[in-house]
C-alpha cells in the first residue's frame, strides 16, 4: 500500500467511437489493442517504482457513458469483455464526458490538484461525427490545463475525409499527432504501439539526454513515430 501511495497516478483515456460502421474486424481489433496493453502495464506497473496505471475507456455511438462505470481504474481491477457497435457517431456526448473528468479532484474530476503525470488521450474514429454539436464540445475542453498538457492522439480508420481528419487535428492540436489507419488489420498495433511507447515514456525515471528544452511529451512522439515506421509498410 505504501508502495502505490509513493507512487504518481498516469491516466490512459480512450474515447473509441462505437457506431454501426465500426462493427467487424475495426471493433476486434480495438479489443484485442486494449487485452494486450492491459497485460502489459500490468507487467510494467510491478517493475516500475515511478507510476500506476490508470484505464478510461469512453466509447460514443448515439449515446456515451463510461465503459461499465469504470473511471480512472487502477489497470489491475479493470476488466473487460469488449465493446457492442451500433447507432451513430455522436462524438460531442464523449469530449463532454472527457471535459467532466479532466477537472481536478477537488471539482470533480480524476487530475490531482497539485502536480502529477499528465494524461495519455487517444481518440479512435473510422467516420465523421454525426452533427456538428463537437465543435462547441471541443471549444469547451480546450482550455482545461489537464486536457491542454495531454499526450493527444488521433486515430482515423480506413477513411479518406478531410472533414474527419480537421476533427482530429482540432482534437490533437500540437501535443500528439493524427495517424491514418488505411487498413484495419494494423488498428491493434498502432493503438499498443501508442499507448506502450508513451506510457513507458512517462514511466521512465530516466532523464534521457536529449536536450534541457525537450518534453516528455515532445519526447514520447519521436519514439512513437520510430515505432510506427515499423509497423508493416504494406499497410500504409
């Protein structure tokens, strides 16, 4: 007990879009991305003396809520047993929900008041929201300071839209990046490379010399980048 005390609390957040479109292989894959990275921050939280995990999952089809009620749960008591597709892609109802967590405890959210690690955000999305209700969803949480010092990545599965892509642009902004999933079959590795890298990153009491001015964040988007390029070429 005294040991997890000690140690900083990390958030890992994905909001997984749900809608009809995602059913199949897409939705099979996420399952397996997050089965994986369970087992694996399971192994690295029991080697690491810096940090506990933390998993929130907020999938958004026509409506969203957490996933079995589970926010900010402690990787070793998560549990899951995948996702149901169906409906539309109300994204709006999902950054609301994001919105109410990344407030600080003392207001209701799960960021600690004073210090801490900063969140890992993905957002997984193979289509553009339904409506336009996000845009004001969005505004809204931009300037919460937790949402603002997040490691943000964006997801676009198997889609050619410009108007999906602006979306996760807006959602990333400079502290992340949006990657293009142009076949299902690598989603699984793209989320767990993502997620490990950054985590790991995070984890790290290494100060890794790569320059007084380079931030954790900065610094977890060039490893991710460099095991991106590894994920199989056939897919990109």
């Amino acid at each position: 007990m005294m040991d997890r005390i000690a140690k900083e609390k990390l958030n890992i957040i994905l909001l997984i879009d749900a809608s009809k479109s995602m059913q199949g292989n897409r939705i099979k894959q996420v399952d397996q991305a997050i089965y994986d990275i369970q087992d694996y921050l399971i192994d690295l939280g029991k080697e690491n003396t810096n940090v506990d995990f933390y998993l929130t999952l907020i999938p958004f089809a026509t409506g969203s809520s957490f996933y079995q009620n589970q926010v900010s749960t402690h990787i070793e008591n998560f549990r899951y047993d995948g996702i149901k597709c169906g409906g539309y892609s109300n994204l709006h109802l999902a950054l609301d929900n994001l919105g109410d967590i990344m407030k600080k405890e003392s207001k209701g959210g799960i960021m600690p008041d004073f210090g801490g690690a900063s969140p890992i955000i993905l957002l997984l999305t193979d289509g553009h929201p339904t409506g336009n209700a996000y845009k004001e969803s969005l505004e809204n949480i931009k300037d919460i300071p937790w949402y603002k010092a997040a490691l943000r990545y964006g997801i676009a599965i198997e889609l050619n839209d410009d108007r999906t892509m602006k979306v996760l642009s807006d959602f990333v902004g400079k502290n992340g990046d949006v990657i293009n999933c142009y076949h299902s079959s690598l989603l699984k590795d793209i989320i767990k490379v993502i997620v490990l890298t950054a985590s790991k990153v995070r984890s790290s009491c290494t100060n890794i010399a790569n320059g007084p001015h380079v931030t954790q964040n900065q610094l977890a988007q060039q490893y991710i980048a460099e095991a991106l390029s590894d994920i199989d070429a056939s897919g990109w």
